[in-house]
C-alpha cells in the first residue's frame, strides 16, 4: 500500500444531520433502566483488570486443540508450531476485536449527534464510554500477548459502509445489531477456549457492556422500523443480507479471510488452511450457529427485517428455513 493509499483507507467521508431535541421528553421507556444500569456498572479498565500476571503462564491464552477441533491439518503440528499457532492467531483474533471496538466507538459517537431523541442520546452517550473502554483493555492486552495485525478487509469495509451513511437507523442496525452481535458471537468463543486469567477477566467485564449495546439497539429499531418508509427500510433490508452473506464463513469468498495471512506467515498455505477450517472446524460451525441461528436471525425477524422480499436471499444462504 502506499502512503496516499494507507491515508485514504484511514479516512471516512460523510454528510451527517446534527439533531437538537429540545422536547426533553422521555421517548423509549425501555432505556430509562437501560441508561441506569449503564451508569452503575461502569468500570475501570486500569484498575478492574489484574494486569500484572505475564499473559499465557496461568493458563494458555487458546486452548488451540479446541480451537482447531476437527480440522487436518492441526492433527500434524508439533508442540512448538502448536505454542506459535496459540499466539500468533490469538492476537489476530484480538486485533479485529481491537479494531471493532474502535469502530463501534466512532459509530456511537456519530448516534449522539444523529439520532433524535434525547433519551437515546444520552443511552448512547455511556456507549461512547464503554467502547472507548474496551478499545483500551484489547489495546493493552493485545500489545502485552504479541502484536496488532491489521483490520480485517471485510470488516473494515463493514464499518466503514456503517460509518459513511447519513441514515443513522442504519447505524444502529448495522452497529448495535449485526456488528454488535458478530462481537458477541466471537468474544463468547474466545471465552470458552482460554484459560488466562487476565483474557477472562477482559471478555467477562466487555461481555456484561455489549449485552446492553445490542439491547438498545433491539429497542430504538423496534419503534422506529414500523415508522419507516418503505423505501428506506428496503435499504435496510439489503444492507443486512448482504452483510450476513458476506460475514457467513463458508466458502473460499466469504467470511474474515485475512487470518489466512497469518498462516502465510509461519510458511504454511493460508488459502489451504482457511478452506480446511471452514470446511471442517467445530469453531467455525459453533461461532455460526451462534451468531446467526442463536441470535441474529431470531432478532431480525422480530424488528420485521426479514420481509417475503429478502426472505428467499436468507434461505438460499441456508440462514432461514
Ligand atoms: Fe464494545
Ligand atoms: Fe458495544
């Protein structure tokens, strides 16, 4: 990349309406609780986290035999390619949480100026906080593990799209709802397969603020959908399919591929790897399940995203049946 390039892949364009409410009437009941929670369960990310224990001496950072179940090409690795795999593909993982959070933080700061409603501003105004805060926690624990890989093409073109609308009902779709839940769906897998004390700790702390993300989401969307024109909730409608067809890993043009570059990394074949997890790997399969059956779908077709239109997109995909 060059210099010209690496500065335009770092910058977003966009025309933004600023909206004052100065009805200061509560709007969304729902985030009056919401807001309070918020404001109780703050944290401190220097002080809640126990940042002295050397990362992966406890307990390893990935159980990788977990994380590579059913795959053929792990069955060959030594024990030393086994240790390189745990932290190399730990931090990759950790960089895209990294660089979502950082996403997620600039999003949520373009709602409290969009989004209409006093009461949503200031919901989405403690969101501001937590995303900052979990961009320092990975920030911190990444660098003290390995290295920051860099963002992931998909994911990167996913925020960005997210980021360069002036619809902010599709920022709170695209964010809270399809990103959020992607962020969930995977931190919830890295929680099952590490056993570092201090990793635990980051996922439980940042599990505990994104369940309320993905809620105030669910209920701004679930009042303003019906309201929609048509037109606009069509656009909706797109952007959500396409994004799930893009993110839905199972083939060699779908789902978060630059992992590949760390297989080329240690000298191996990232592209015949990559084939081989999809193709194979429980991980793949349980992350799937999770982020769409589990979650995503169900919440779609409540907030009526799922209309006759989209639906056959959605069962041609193998996601609604
Ligand atoms: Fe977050
Ligand atoms: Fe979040």
């Amino acid at each position: 990349m060059t210099t010209a390039e690496q500065a335009a892949a770092r910058r977003v364009t966009y025309q933004l309406e600023t909206l004052w409410d100065y009805d200061y009437e509560p709007t969304h009941d729902e985030l009056t609780t919401l807001y309070e929670t918020a404001k109780k369960n703050q944290w401190n990310g220097s002080t809640a986290i126990d940042w002295t224990r050397p990362v992966g001496t406890e307990g390893p950072v990935l159980n990788v035999k977990e994380a590579f179940r059913g795959t053929n090409f792990f069955t060959r690795l030594t024990a030393e390619e086994q240790k390189e795999v745990e932290i190399r593909i730990s931090a990759w993982r950790l960089s895209q949480f990294l660089h979502g959070e950082q996403g997620a933080l600039v999003v949520c700061g373009q709602l409290v100026n969009s989004i209409p409603e006093l009461d949503a501003k200031l919901y989405a105004a403690t969101q501001v906080v937590d995303e900052g805060r979990h961009v320092e926690v990975f920030e911190r624990y990444v660098k003290k593990l390995h290295k920051i890989y860099p963002v992931d093409p998909l994911l990167k073109a996913v925020l960005d799209e997210i980021l360069a609308t002036n619809l902010w009902e599709l920022k709170l779709l695209g964010m809270q709802m399809i990103v959020e839940g992607l962020a969930i769906a995977a931190f919830n897998v890295m929680r099952r397969q590490t056993a570092d004390p201090t990793l635990t700790q980051v996922l439980d702390y940042v599990l505990q603020d994104e369940g309320r993300h993905v809620n105030f989401g669910y209920f701004a969307l679930r009042r303003s959908i019906p309201a929609m024109d048509p037109d606009k909730r069509a656009y909706l409608e797109d952007f959500t399919v396409n994004a799930c067809d893009q993110m839905y890993a199972r083939d060699e043009r779908t789902g978060f591929r630059s992992i590949q570059s760390v297989w080329n990394e240690m000298g191996w074949d990232g592209e015949k790897i990559w084939k081989d997890t999809v193709a194979n790997s429980v991980t793949t399969k349980h992350f799937n399940s999770f982020l769409f059956q589990d979650n995503l779908m169900p919440r779609l077709q409540r907030l009526g995203l799922i209309s006759e239109r989209v639906a056959p997109r959605y069962r041609a995909l193998g996601l609604l049946s």
